[in-house]
C-alpha cells in the first residue's frame, strides 16, 4: 500500500512542478483552478476514503473473512448501484446549480476570476463522479488485500494532467486552466477503468442490482453519520479556502501547493496503516474477545506512524524551503515562493503528528462499527478551525504587522491545534472502552532527539553547500536529514528502525 502512495505522491509531485512552472504562485488562474479544484476532493474524501470505507469495508471484509463471497459480491453490487445513483444526481445538481454555490468556494473571487472557477468547478464534477466510483474499487480490492493497484492507480490521473500541461502549455492561462480540468476528467475515467478488470476477478459474481439486505441496510445505517464526520472534516478545509479567498492573489496556490506536500506523510504513513489496519481491526473487533487484539494492532500502528511522521514534521519546519523549491522552483515559481510555501508548511508541522494518529484512532472506531464518536469529535475540530482559523488568517498579521499574504500559515497552524485536540479526544474515549493505548513518552523523547539531530546535521550542510539546483540541493541536505535520523535511532534502539533494517535485509535476493 505504502509503495502504491509513494508512487502515485511521486507523480502528484511532478503534476505539482508542471502546475508551478505554468501558472507560477501568484496568477488569477492559478488561485481559481486551485479553488475549483476542491471539488473532486471533495467528493472523493466524502465517499472514498472517509465514509464509503468507514461503512462498506468492515461489513464486506467480515464476509470474505467468513468466505461467504456470494454475499459479499451481492452487497458490493448493492453499494455500487446505489454509490453510481446518488453520485449522478450529485454530479447533475452540481453542474446546474454551480454559480449559486460559488461563493462557498471563494467568496472573495470577483470578475473574471470568479467565472473562471465557475468554468472549471463545472467541467470538474463528472470527473469527481468516477472518482467516487474509483474509491469504491478501492474498497472491494482493499478487503482482498490488493492494495498496490488501488493507490497506485491515481498515477494514469496525475499523468493526464501532466500530459495536458505540456501540450497546451503555450496557451493563455484562463484557458490552460479549462483544459486542465478537461484533462483530470479524462484521468478520472483512466483512473476507474484499470482497476475494474481486477474487481471482477477476485468479485466475480458481482451483479449490479439495487436491493436492501441486512447487510445493505448495516453499511447504509454506518454510512449516513460516517458521511457527515467526512463532511465536517472537509466543511474545516473549504473554510480554509474560504477564508484564504480574502487574503491577496497567492495565498490559495501557496496553500495548495503545501497541501500536496504535508499530506504525502499523512497519506503514505498515516493513511496507509490506518486502511491496512481496519479489515484486520474489523475481523478482530467482530470477535468479543477480539478488543486485546485490536489494541495491541492499535498500539503497533502508532509507532509505525510516529517513527516516519514526527521527523517529517520536524523537516517542514526546519527545512521547508529546501523541499519546496526542490519540487517546486521552475518556470514562473522563484525562490521567495519556496520561503512562501515554506511558512505554510512550517504551520501545517503544528498538528501533523495528530492529525495522522486521529487516522489510525477513527479507523478503529470504524473496524468497531461506531461511527458517531469520530463524528462529535470532528465537529469540536471544526469549531475550533473556524474560529482559530478566522484569527490566526485574519487580523493576526495585522496584529503582527506583517503581510496579509502571510494569514495563510496562520490557517495550517490552527488547523493544526485543532487537530491535536480531536486526537486527544478520540484517544480518551477509546481507551475507556479498550484499554490504555497511545505513545509512550520516552519513544517520543528518542523520536524527537533523532529529528532535532537531523535537522542541525541537514542545516549544516545547508550553510556550506555551494550554490547547485534546487533538486541537486534537496536531495544532499535532505539525504543529509535521513542520514543521521536514521542513525540516531539506530544509536537509541528504537524497535521500528530494526524492523525497517529487518525488512531490507529479507528484501536482498
């Protein structure tokens, strides 16, 4: 699973560069694709990754473990009549009614600029419609353990879009952004289609058919309050959008473009355990002797996350200019865009420790058939964004006397305090209902001392390096980084930098 994240971020990374060296940070169609383009997230995270595998994967999952695959295939035709259905209608009201829902997007756009991202916001939403569907191959090829082919798929998306830059690159960038868009619907539909053939073999009595077993009505009953915890989830990130529209010309782009940064560590560590973990969780949570066995699984996955998020953390902090112009600096995107996004990325390394752990802890809820809990806490999270976030974007530089530009680090970072009491408060119910679970201080402590070491060894090298490409430079000072976090853990005996040695040596033919 981690290598098909790593290899679809990979591709997302280079989409991210070509998206930079066109449209640059700060350019009006940059800021309204970037709004516009919220959508197929939006769908995405509501029905895949967030309440579609909250509710559908932990009732499919205990029937394959069963091994009745008759009603396991006749329930995930069920989900995918009713899935196609309700996201045609979504789709449809969408491409309709976009004007009357765009100031939710980006009140503060007016002008061309405005219907521009109407333009784009319409052409966008078939292609978040396959996306859906794509979420729910993801779904059925999860609970067999196919993971590669699921999170590696989004790669044919990323290309379509890469490819779309470079042949239309010379165009007016108003237009380059509509055919931008022309080109993530064409990768959506490439995105689904590869992975269907792979659904039917290991479902191959799947049949499309709407009908309401128990077990339909069980993912339908898990879905409607797992829908609303994404919904809440992502109301937090469009009212940062939202807020970021009234910022100057920039201040979206810049966020975006740390958006696709700090969320390589939360997807390629935090998503990935999290997902591998809930058919297992699910499996054990059936069983009501099951609860040891969850949280011992519970216990293992936060180590795995913390060993590989908190340096990551660590670097944005540290180091985010370097790995923002590493991926980023080309074309129209210079250097002082990099110090931009790094004061983003700086914010966002608040509450990214948290906010991969609150993975794993609602995926837990999940595979224990609650989906309420990490529901009323998303809503704390969300209030607290809101207000945090109106503060912290929007008279804090004034306070501060800096930029208004600068409002947009204050919206990572209170998302980030945010996310840090949602976590707290997910962890202390659960370990009321299954026992103590979390981090103990001291393998946070050795954690903590092996970043710190890396980032003065990296800024070391930082200072003395000559003047050489911003690629060539990531990757010495950031290799630097990885060099001696992964020594000092070596040094204080940290378990999971065994396993991670264990893992190589078995992997050498």
């Amino acid at each position: 699973m981690a290598a098909g994240i790593l290899l679809s971020r990979i591709a997302g990374f280079i989409r991210l560069r070509a998206f930079a060296h066109y449209f640059g940070q700060h350019s009006d169609a940059g800021d309204a694709f970037n709004a516009a383009f919220r959508i197929p997230n939006l769908l995405q995270n509501l029905f895949g990754e967030g309440a579609l595998s909250a509710s559908f994967i932990p009732v499919y999952s205990a029937l394959v473990a069963r091994e009745d695959r008759k009603e396991a295939d006749r329930l995930a035709g069920a989900v995918a009549s009713i899935l196609a259905l309700l996201v045609s209608c979504i789709v449809l009201i969408g491409v309709l009614a976009t004007p009357s829902f765009i100031g939710i997007i980006a009140k503060g756009f007016t002008g061309e600029k405005r219907e521009l991202t109407i333009q784009i916001v319409r052409i966008l939403f078939p292609g978040a419609g396959l996306l859906v569907l794509s979420a729910w191959c993801l779904g059925i090829l999860n609970s067999h353990y196919r993971f590669l082919l699921s999170y590696a798929a989004p790669v044919l998306w990323n290309a379509a879009m890469i490819g779309t830059l470079v042949l239309y690159g010379s165009s007016e960038l108003p237009q380059l952004a509509a055919l931008l868009a022309w080109g993530s619907v064409a990768g959506s539909a490439l995105q689904f289609a590869i992975q269907v053939p792979v659904v039917l073999r290991v479902a191959p009595q799947l049949r499309f058919s709407i009908h309401l077993s128990e077990h339909v009505r069980t993912v339908v009953r898990n879905f409607i309050p797992a829908f609303v915890s994404r919904g809440v989830v992502q109301l937090s990130a469009y009212i940062d959008i939202w807020l970021a529209s009234f910022l100057p010309t920039g201040a979206i782009t810049g966020l975006t473009n740390a958006q696709l940064l700090y969320t390589l560590p939360v997807s390629l560590f935090g998503m990935s355990v999290s997902a591998a973990e809930l058919p297992a969780m699910s499996g054990a949570g059936a069983d009501a002797d099951g609860m040891e066995t969850v949280r011992r699984r519970l216990d293992a996955g936060l180590r795995q996350i913390a060993f590989f998020v908190l340096p990551s953390a660590v670097a944005f902090l540290a180091l985010g200019d370097v790995i923002a112009a590493g991926i980023l600096q080309t074309g129209r995107f210079r250097y002082s865009d990099a110090v931009y996004v790094w004061g983003i990325l700086a914010g966002s390394a608040v509450g990214l420790l948290a906010s991969t752990l609150g993975r794993l802890y609602s995926s837990t809820y999940y595979a224990l058939r609650d989906t309420r809990t990490p529901l009323r806490y998303a809503l704390v999270r969300v209030a607290l964004t809101t207000v945090l976030g109106y503060l912290f974007a929007i008279p804090l530089p004034l306070w501060l006397g800096v930029p208004a530009l600068w409002g947009a680090a204050g919206l990572t970072a209170s998302a980030g305090i945010a996310g840090w009491v949602e976590m707290l408060l997910l962890r202390r119910k659960l370990n009321m209902r299954i026992g103590k679970t979390g981090l103990p201080p001291s393998y946070l402590l050795k954690l903590a001392v092996s970043a710190i070491m890396g980032a003065v060894g990296a800024w070391i090298m930082k200072l003395v390096l000559p003047a050489v490409h911003p690629i060539l430079a990531a990757i010495v000072i950031l290799g630097v980084y990885g060099l001696v976090y992964f020594g000092m853990s070596v040094a204080l005996k940290i378990p999971e930098m065994s396993s991670v040695l264990s893992r190589l040596r078995l992997s050498r033919p």
